[in-house]
C-alpha cells in the first residue's frame, strides 16, 4: 500500500532529475504550478494536497512537454523505486 510519503518521495525525486535536465528554475517552477504541490528550493516536497496520483500525473505531464521522450528515459529507474505506486508513462 502506497502511502502519501512515497508520493512525496517519487516527487521529489523526479523534481531533482528533472533540475539536472532542466536547470534548477525551470524544474522548481514547473513544478509549483501543478494544483496541490509546493516544491522547495531543494526540489523537496513541502506540500501535496488533493488526489497524489493526480498531482503525480499533471507533474509528469508538464514535464513530458517540456522535454518528451528524455522525461521518460529518465523517469522509468525513478518510477522502477516505487513499484506500489501505479504509472504509466505515455
């Protein structure tokens, strides 16, 4: 059972990734404009309200337009972490 840490986890992970592909502003700023998530300044989730899997999803997806198929290559090890929580990258 997933609980709301791991989704903090997962997204703080993917955040540090994509502040590595991304540059740290962009990543940071992608990243609080998703409804229900406040991201510090270290890529850690400070806050995440509502539907984690909704959140999780719009985050990715912001990501994935920004970059594409490099979000996925990258997300798939970070996703294998956290094989409770259901993803698929389209």
């Amino acid at each position: 059972m997933h609980t709301p840490e791991d989704y903090k986890n997962l997204i703080a992970d993917i955040v540090r990734k994509q502040i590595d592909i991304l540059g740290f502003d962009i990543a940071i700023r992608k990243a609080n404009s998703v409804e229900g998530l406040k991201v510090g300044e270290k890529g850690e989730v400070v806050s995440l309200s509502g539907d984690p899997q909704t959140v999780l999803q719009e985050l990715v997806s912001k990501y994935v337009a920004l970059s594409g198929e490099i979000v996925k290559n990258i997300l798939n090890p970070v996703f294998a972490k956290y094989p409770e929580i259901k993803f698929n990258l389209k």
